[in-house]
C-alpha cells in the first residue's frame, strides 16, 4: 500500500488525481478524453446534446446541388458537424467531399478542427480566423464584397455570423443542416459520427490514436451525486446549448469549475447565473486542457465572468 501512496505523489502531469466532467457523446470526444488521460485527468462522461439530420433535406439538397453546380462564391463552415453533413450529402451522390465541391468555390472554417476535417477530406480550406476562432473572429478576418456565401448551420445557430457576412456585402444562403436535440436524439434520425482515425481532425496534428481511450459514462444523477460530494473538479461546457443543459440538470456546481470552450458558450453560461472559471483560447482538445488547468489553478471559486471593457 506504501508504494501505492508514493506512486500517487509522485505523478507529475499538470492534472494528475483530476476528475473532468465531458458533456459531448463518446464518439466527439475521443481527442478530449486522450488529451486529458495524457494530463494525467479522469474523463468522465455525461452526454447532454446530440444532433439530427435537418427536417427539410430538400432545401438542403437543392442548397447542396446549387454548391456543386459551382454557384456559390464561397462555403462557410461554422462546425465540425457541417462537415460530416456535407460529407454525408456528398456520398449520397457517390462522390467523396473533395471531389463534389467544384474547385472554383473557396471554403472558409470557424475553426481547426472544422478545417483539419475538410483537408483530411481532400478539401482546401482558404480562410480560418488566427486571432479569435469564432463567429466574431471570422467575421473580422472577412474580405468585403465577398460574393455568393452558401452557409449551412444548426438550427438553433445564432444570426450573428449571417448577419455579418451580409452586412460585409456578401449574398448569403442560408440552410439548415443539422438539428440539435437533447441527448440522445431519436435513432432513426440521430446523425451519426464516425470517430476519426487520428486526432488531425482536433488538433492539426497526425499522431494516430493507438486505441480507444478509456472514460466512465454517467447518469444525470451520478454527475449530481459527484458534485456534491466534491469527486468533480470541472466541467467542459462545448457549446452554448450543452450550457444550458448544465444549467438545468447539474446547477449548482458547487466547487466544480466550468470550462468553456468558447466565448458564446461563455456568454450563455454568463447569462444563465453559472460562473465561469475559464474560457479556452483555442477550441480544440490542447486549448481545453489548457483551459481546465487555469480554471483549477485559480486560487478562488468560480465566479460570474468579468465584462469585457471597450
């Protein structure tokens, strides 16, 4: 048992004896939960949203059609959803996502993880956001007058990008391509996820992963149950709708911090009274991690986010 004890203290990594409370479904987690596990953290896992195919695909096919037909100046992706949609839409027509989109259509991608996807797919992507990967960031990165804009989107999407890229001077097309839902969605028209290969699609590298990580799946009760007894250190909210499903089915966090992925999940947190311990910088598995360290790290319990100043 000694040995035990002093095995224990002697693991370094950054998050060692953490326990980290994931609420996306196993197959979109698998970079996270090893990016954690390399931390030295226990994931635990809590899915609280999941996704449907969009109730009117004949809009979306006629979108799509008119994308391939080479009618769109550019696509915009705001998601790593997106892409297996359109990779989806793609197969439907027996051609794989590279191929399908014409050559003369530019892609931009809110993020890296979106764009290693497109590229893993065969597809260059012309324009990501360096400074801030979000709606706001690509919209500041935006060329004006930028011509015909194809954007697909969740359902519950925010007009904020849409918005923009009109106000910017661009045509834009707006289709739904995916339902958000509650975890979990109905089985015949849940969207499925195949979990990639390599974490390239998270974190623009190509290191393989060697096997499956291993997390422990709970109920809304158990992750309850772990928060108040203190057994959960942090929470990763991943979208401004899986705060809002904290909110409603885990409030009070007591001392579990929670980890944002983004500033509009952030800000939906902000909104619903959860305090919020840190905000990663990058979404991707290592901006995450980074961001569960600097929220335990803080010497004091989260608190509502400070403003930002003009």
């Amino acid at each position: 048992m000694a040995g035990q004890d002093n095995s224990f203290q002697q693991d370094k990594r950054p998050l060692a004896h953490t326990r980290v409370l994931i609420t996306r479904s196993p197959e979109r987690s698998l970079s996270l939960i090893s990016a954690l596990e390399q931390a030295g953290a226990q994931a635990l896992l809590l899915p609280l949203i999941d996704f449907e195919r969009a109730a009117d695909q004949h809009s979306l096919d006629v979108a799509c059609d008119a994308l391939a037909a080479g009618a769109f100046d550019w696509l915009v992706v705001s998601s790593a959803t997106t892409v297996h949609v359109l990779g989806d839409k793609a197969a439907e027509r027996g051609l794989a996502l590279g191929d399908w989109l014409p050559a003369t259509t530019r892609v931009a991608a809110i993020g890296q993880a979106s764009r290693g996807m497109l590229e893993s797919a065969g597809v260059s992507v012309t324009l990501v956001p360096e400074a801030s990967q979000s709606a706001a960031g690509l919209l500041d990165a935006w060329p004006a007058g930028a011509g015909r804009v194809l954007l697909p989107q969740a359902d519950i999407a925010a007009p904020l990008l849409a918005e923009g890229l009109t106000a910017s001077g661009a045509s834009v097309t707006v289709v739904t391509a995916y339902r958000t839902v509650d975890f979990p969605a109905d089985a015949e028209r849940r969207l499925a996820v195949e979990p990639l290969a390599t974490d390239r699609g998270e974190t623009g590298g190509a290191a393989p992963v060697a096997a499956p990580p291993s997390y422990a799946l709970l109920t809304a009760e158990g992750a309850q149950a772990e928060i108040a007894a203190g057994r959960l250190h942090a929470v990763v909210a991943a979208s401004p709708s899986a705060a809002r499903r904290i909110n409603a089915l885990l409030a009070p966090l007591k001392d579990c911090r929670l980890v944002a992925i983004g500033r509009s999940t952030a800000d939906e947190a902000a909104a619903l009274g959860l305090g919020v311990a840190a905000v990663a910088a990058e979404p991707t598995p290592a901006g995450l991690v980074a961001a569960v360290r600097e929220a335990l790290d803080s010497p004091t319990p989260p608190g509502p986010p400070v403003k930002d100043t003009p």
